[in-house]
C-alpha cells in the first residue's frame, strides 16, 4: 500500500495533489511520500517482534539527507558503502553505533573516518580489507568490529547486473575461505569478530534464495561456534523485490516470518539492509510531455525527464508504471514510447505504453523512489532535477533544483 492515489481525475501524494506540486515547483521532480516511506520501514521493523534486530537502510537506494533523518528518527540503522554515505548518514543525524560499512574497496581514508565515529561493524569482503583494518585501528588505538561478507554461491534469481551472491561475482569472501579469514581475524590483536553477514543481490521475488543463503550462513556459524568464535549477529543484507509491474515479492512480514522461522531459537541479532523495499514505492517521478511526435512507425512522446534522471530503464531495461497526473478525456488511447531529450536510442523511460496524452500533459513515473535520483547524473549538461516530500498536506522541498551554474561550478579555464 501505498499513498498515491487519485482523487476523482487527479493524481495526489497523501493530501495534495501532484499537479499543483509541479506548478509551484516545475517539472521533472521526484515527490516522495512520508507515510510511505515510515510505513514501509516500520513494517521491517515490526515483523520482528521480541526477536533483537536492526533495520539498517541501504542509503544508496536513496540517500537525501530529508529520508535518512526520517528513519534515523524512527531508531534505524544504516548500512553505507562510501565515506560519503558516512557523512550523509552523520549530517542527517543518523547514529554511528548503527552504521554498518559494506563494499569491496574501502580506501584507506574511508575506514580511518569510519574507525574514529565508531561504527557498529565493518563488514569486510576482501582478505587485504581485514589486514588494513587492523593496522589503521592500531595506529588510532582502537579494537574495530567486523563481519565478514561471505558469498554463499546462490542463485538471487535476479537481472545479473544486480545479483551478487554467485561465485563468480566480486562481491563477499569465498564460502571456502571464510573460516580460514574468520581464524586470522580472531588472532588480530586489533580487530574485533562481531558478526557475519551476506546480500545476495537485489529485486528479489522469493524467499527462497534469501533461506538458502542463510542455510549456508548458519552452518559456517556453527563451525565458527564449535571453534570458539563467536558471534554477536547475523546481517542478511537487502535485496527484498518490490512491485513494479506484476511481481508478487514476499511481504516484509512474511519473509522476516520465513527468516525467524528457520534461525529457530539462535540467540543472535539478526541485522537487515533493505534499501529498495522501503523508498522504491515511496517515490515517483513526475516530467511534462514536451512534444508528440507521430510516425507511420512508432508514436514518440518526448518528456523533460531522462535517462540521467532515472537510468533503471536504460540500464536495466527496466519496466515502472507511467501514469498520466491528470487522467483525460477527448483524445484517444495510442501506445507511446516515452522518451527524454538525451542524444543516446537507449533514452527510454517506458516502451511501447497505452496512454492518453497530449503535449503539455504530466507524466509520473511510479516506483522511483529507490534508485531514481541516487543513480540520476548531469549527462548532456542537465542540472538534476529537484525532490520534494509530501508529509499530509505539506510540501517541502528536500533537494533544490540544480541551476545551469552547478554544472562548471569547480571547472577551471587552463591558466595559459
Ligand atoms: N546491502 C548491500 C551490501 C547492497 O549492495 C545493496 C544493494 C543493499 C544492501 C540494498 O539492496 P536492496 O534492498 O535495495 O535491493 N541499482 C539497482 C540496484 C542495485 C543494488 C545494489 N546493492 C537497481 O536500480 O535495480
């Protein structure tokens, strides 16, 4: 569920409606919902009942400092892959203590900063990572946490740009290596083990991968036990699928129901990731029809958004619901390919889409709220567009629309 809806003919966000947004604040701009975005973080959350855990957002799904202050106010952790994201997290007012650090290539400045906030765990995915964690918590007199992300050789059943969990993907420690990392890290006099944790990609639609990767996770636990490692938690990543078109993803509750089920009495804390199963439908995308162009071929609506705004569908070719703002009458229904004003074929928003629409009209692209604007880029010198979040009837502008001069602001003419 979700609070975009229309009143009579005209699309609103909780109490207000998108077209008087767009008026006051032109056109493209994401409009996010903040009883959305709470309800679907609460319903990770509250699906685990008594059982300890931690709901840690995966920020670059999207990481406006307006969203995280949001869920850092409702107690939730977060898990960050950059030094920026670091800061994001810290400038929003996001806890430390429940900051976990993932990502193959954490440069040695990005941990040093991580170290001295003191976060709740690095989780580490390359051999060298554990080694330069020790030395830089030395030279700053601290014990760090960590975790090691193993790779359980699963199948996410996902688009493979996004699934991460097989061998071959440069994501996480070799299964078969872990015990020998988790040996090496328990000798360092510097480190600290705390946890254990995997993400096998992303988009998912099933459980079962999810409690195949956790079978995995648990039997490595238990050797770790039986060798007097042990652990505080277990971090089963992100990943969980939301609907885009006709996908039936497991609810939170269900799969968290599926996760508890299978840990039976385990005393660990059991930590999440979720990035696009909280903000993905929490946002849409909304541009204005700027031309219709017509050919024995093809029917063209050309729109002031595009692939820089949101590249899922170049990239990924993937399918998000394009509904008009306001529903019309008098024209007729034709297929259109919704199309930005970027110089490359693979500028697509939707394909081939039953719409009624004329120029002028506004679009929303639904389902852009996770890794809509945190994937979006100036390509063809395109200042990004602004964010807004509807809290009831108010309206807030969380991201300024970029002006032309952001673009070369920090460029610099040759001296000479
Ligand atoms: N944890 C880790 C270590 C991750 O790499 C990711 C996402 C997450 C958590 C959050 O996954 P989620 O719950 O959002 O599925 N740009 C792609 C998605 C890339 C996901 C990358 N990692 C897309 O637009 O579909």
């Amino acid at each position: 569920m979700d609070y975009f809806n229309y009143q009579a003919d005209e699309l609103y966000v909780e109490d207000v409606s998108v077209q008087d947004i767009v008026y006051q604040h032109g056109s493209p701009c994401y409009i996010y919902s903040r009883a959305t975005l709470e309800r679907h973080w609460k319903a990770f959350d509250d699906a685990f009942g008594e059982q300890p855990h931690l709901i840690c957002y995966a920020v670059k799904a999207n990481s406006n400092i307006a969203i995280l202050n949001l869920l850092a106010r409702l107690g939730s952790g977060f898990d960050i892959v950059s030094l920026g994201e670091l800061e994001r997290v810290v400038a929003a007012g996001g806890d430390p203590k429940k900051i976990v650090f993932s990502g193959v290539g954490k440069r040695e400045d990005e941990i040093l900063a991580a170290l001295k906030m003191g976060i709740r765990c690095f989780n580490i995915e390359v051999s060298g990572e554990l080694d330069r964690i020790d030395i830089l918590a030395e030279q700053l007199g601290v014990i760090a946490p960590v975790s090691f992300r193993v790779n359980p050789d699963v199948d996410a059943l996902t688009h493979p740009y996004i699934a991460t969990g097989l061998k071959e993907n440069k994501f996480g420690i070799d299964f078969d290596q872990a015990l020998s990392e988790y040996r090496r890290a328990a000798a360092m006099p510097n480190v600290q083990v705390v946890g254990i944790d995997c993400h096998i990609g992303s988009q998912l639609t099933e459980s079962r991968p999810f409690l195949d990767a956790l079978d995995r996770v648990l039997a490595l636990v238990n050797a770790l036990e039986n060798e007097g490692i042990a652990l505080h938690h277990i971090d089963l990543g992100g990943g969980l699928g939301i609907c885009y078109k006709d996908e039936h993803p497991p609810e939170p509750a269900e799969y968290i129901k599926a996760i508890l089920a299978r840990l039976s009495h385990q005393k660990y804390e059991i930590l999440l990731e979720p990035g696009r199963a909280i903000a993905g439908n929490a946002g849409i995308l909304v541009t204005q029809v700027e031309y219709l162009k017509t050919t024995p071929y093809k029917n063209f609506a050309i729109v002031d958004a595009a692939m820089n705004d949101l590249i899922r569908p170049s990239l990924y070719g993937a399918w998000q619901e394009i509904i008009p703002v306001t529903k019309r009458g008098g024209v007729d229904e034709k297929h259109w390919d919704i199309v930005g004003p970027v110089c490359e074929t693979g500028d697509f928003l939707g394909k081939d889409r039953p719409l009624k629409i004329g120029q002028g009209d506004l679009l929303a692209i639904r389902s852009s709220g996770a890794y809509g604007f945190s994937m979006s880029s100036n390509y063809n010198s395109r200042p990004r567009c602004a964010e807004i979040m509807v809290d009831g009837t108010k309206v807030r502008v969380i991201r300024d629309r970029e002006r032309i001069s952001h673009l070369w602001a920090g460029e610099h003419l040759l001296a000479l």
